[in-house]
C-alpha cells in the first residue's frame, strides 16, 4: 500500500507541474509461439502501449520522466504449463492433487516508471519513485540486482520499475556512491542497498561492491509449495575491464538468508571484437542455491515458472553477434548446464524503418530430460515495434 500511495502521490504531483511535456513512446505487437514434444502449438498474442512523459531538467529545474505501459492479450491467457516441465515433476503435482497453470491478466494498465530528479549538486541527484535499480555486469544473470529479474532468452529487455528513494554521488572516471530505499509497509520489510564503485587506474579496471538488505520473495516453502517471505541480506563485487582489448567482466555476492541456507552466485565472461566486425562472447554462471544435480525438486521449478529463478547449479554460454548488412544484427546464443542439457537461442534485430523495428527471436531445448533446460521445447517471437 506504502509503494502504491508513493508512486500515486508522486504522479499527481509531477503531472499538475508539466509545463509542456515532451510526449513519446512506441506500439508494440508480440506474437509467441510454443511447441513441445507432449503437446500441440500454444500461442500467445499480445499488443502493448508505451506513453513516455518528459519535463523540465534544465539548470535550477527538478525533472519529471515517467511512462504508462497498456498491455492486452489477444489469445488465450490461462494455460496448462504441464509440458515445460520434466514428466517427473508433473507426475509428483499429479500426486499432491496439483496442476502448474499459469493466468495472465487480459488487460493491464499500469505505471512502469515515474520519478522525480532532483540534482542538487553537480555531483549529487535525489531520484524519487518508481524507477529502475538495475546494477551488475553480466549478460545472461546478475547476481548483484535483487530489485529486478532477467528473461534469458531475451535478458535486455525492458523491467518493470521499482519504488524507491535514490540518492547518487558521483565523481571522476566511474566514481559512484549510491544509496536506495525501497519502502515496503514498514522500514523492517523495506528494501535497502547501497554500491560503491570506481575506475582503478593502475589496474585498468572498474570496480564496484554492493551491499543489499530486502525482503526476498523468490522461493517457496519446500514441502507445502507456498510462497515464503523472508529476509536476505548480501554483499556484493563488481569488476569490469578491457586489458589488451579483451572485455572482461565478473559480478557474484554471498547471501545470508533468514530461512534457507547461506549461498554464492557468481557470473564472469569474456567479450571480443574481430577486425571484421564479428562480436565473440562467452560468460559462466554458478548458483548454489539450487540443487546440484537433478533431477531438480519441484519447488525449484515451480520457483522458475513463477520467479524467473535459474534451476541448477549454472550454465556455460557462448555467444556471437555480427551486423549482416546495415540494417540486420543477427545473433546467436548457446548455453549449457552441468546435467547434459542445452538451450540454442537464434535471434535478428531489422531495423524496417526510421521508426520501427522488427525482432525475431527463440529457443530450443536440447539434451537430457529433467535438466535445467528440459528437453524438447520450441518457441518462436515475433516483436514489431513502431516508434513516435
């Protein structure tokens, strides 16, 4: 309640200040389809608005941005997620008398970000509402984010904002104190972070630690199934760096938890650019919050379907990108985990027009049944994009 008051309070008091906003946005229309080895195509069909609001910012001005996003579901929005999980796992639901259906709401109107800035000195910014927190370097996970969730197969794209309380320092090459407050129903459920970060010279890297304080909750009760809350304190590094023009990059935190056990989650990779244009990637990831082997419990998969939570003890990824003529990007990733299963995930970005975009994605799943990437699914994106 806290969260929606705030965000509330903060829109009616930036929209009775606009003084001729700045007005944009785009019209997105997705089109996604699923096949597996059990089942017959499943579609999903959806349009989204974006309105982006702008103003002020100018010397002595307090600066207003904000977007509402409307989405719609065109196709059915309740499904029977049965096939994208191991039998195994259907089978033990099938037991406890459950069945892992999902429900997306046909409509939603919501409020993606909305904020006020505020830079009190030119080194010092107070950003109030809701916004994005996102930090940390890697592609596929980032440890160091708990306001925020990847998709991996798309994990660049757009997140919903959070509402927070931000101030920021910053000063020199990458230097950056920054302080969150996330409010939640009282201080002790609200969420608390803080990162310091610089560019160390004589080592030719930046460097960043972190330290969060929230409320997780991303897990469930392991023998009822339930969500469970609980809080979760973590500490945090973040290097970053180019020596001899290899890209390199490691982001990892330990977590102590108030009711699971204590783990690490770590991501480090490797990027490099060929004379001919050809983008080179590779990055591994290692979580010890799950299981180390599978077959993997349901409450873990149960946790992916609903929190995005990564099943397994990690991946391996490897990745290229190339600009196949002016105006098409196209893309390849592979990923691999430890239980012998793979996920391929083809991907072209084709700029149609000075104001549009097209996107064409998936994924396939290969490799042993019940792995973190169980076997046997087929998905296919289409994401038209029109700008104004």
């Amino acid at each position: 309640m806290t969260t929606r008051f705030l965000t509330l309070l903060l829109l009616l008091i930036a929209v009775s200040a606009l003084a001729q906003p700045d007005i944009s946005g785009y019209y997105e229309h997705t089109f996604q389809l699923d096949y597996t080895d059990q089942t017959d195509e499943n579609i999903l069909d959806a349009s989204k608005l974006r309105v982006d609001l702008q103003s002020g910012g100018a010397d002595g001005e307090l600066e207003f941005r904000g977007n509402v996003n409307i989405v719609y579901y065109h196709s059915d929005i309740s499904f029977d997620a049965s096939p994208y999980l191991p039998a195994e796992i259907v089978a033990a639901l099938n037991r406890f008398g459950a069945t892992p259906d999902i429900d997306i709401e046909r409509q939603r109107i919501y409020l993606d970000n909305a904020f006020l800035s505020w830079q009190m000195h030119k080194n010092l910014r107070l950003r109030v509402g809701k916004q994005q927190l996102a930090w940390g370097t890697g592609y596929s996970f980032n440890p160091t984010d708990l306001f925020h969730a990847k998709t991996l197969i798309d994990p660049t794209y757009e997140k919903e904002g959070v509402t927070a309380f931000r101030m920021d320092y910053r000063w020199g090459i990458g230097g950056q104190l920054a302080g969150i407050m996330a409010p939640d129903n009282d201080f002790a459920s609200s969420g608390y972070a803080i990162r310091a970060a610089s560019y160390f010279d004589a080592i030719g890297y930046d460097v960043a630690v972190t330290a969060h304080s929230v409320t997780d909750t991303t897990s469930l009760d392991p023998r009822t199934f339930l969500p469970r809350s609980q809080r979760r304190q973590a500490v945090g590094l973040e290097f970053a760096g180019s020596p001899f023009g290899l890209g390199f990059w490691m982001e990892g935190n330990y977590n102590w938890m108030e009711v699971e056990d204590d783990f690490i989650r770590v991501v480090t990779g490797l990027d490099y650019t060929l004379e001919n244009g050809l983008y080179l990637m590779a990055e591994a990831f290692y979580n010890q919050r799950a299981e180390e082997d599978a077959p993997y419990p349901i409450h873990d998969w149960l946790a992916n379907l609903a929190y995005g939570e990564p099943i397994g003890p990690g991946w391996i990824m490897v990745g290229t990108r190339y600009d196949l003529t002016t105006l098409i990007v196209g893309s390849l990733y592979g990923f691999a985990a430890p239980d012998g299963s793979y996920l391929i995930n083809p991907r072209l970005d084709i700029s149609i027009a000075q104001n549009a975009d097209l996107v064409i994605f998936g994924a396939v799943t290969l490799g042993e049944d019940g792995g973190t990437f169980s076997s046997g699914l087929y998905s296919g994106f289409l994401r038209g994009t029109v700008y104004f």
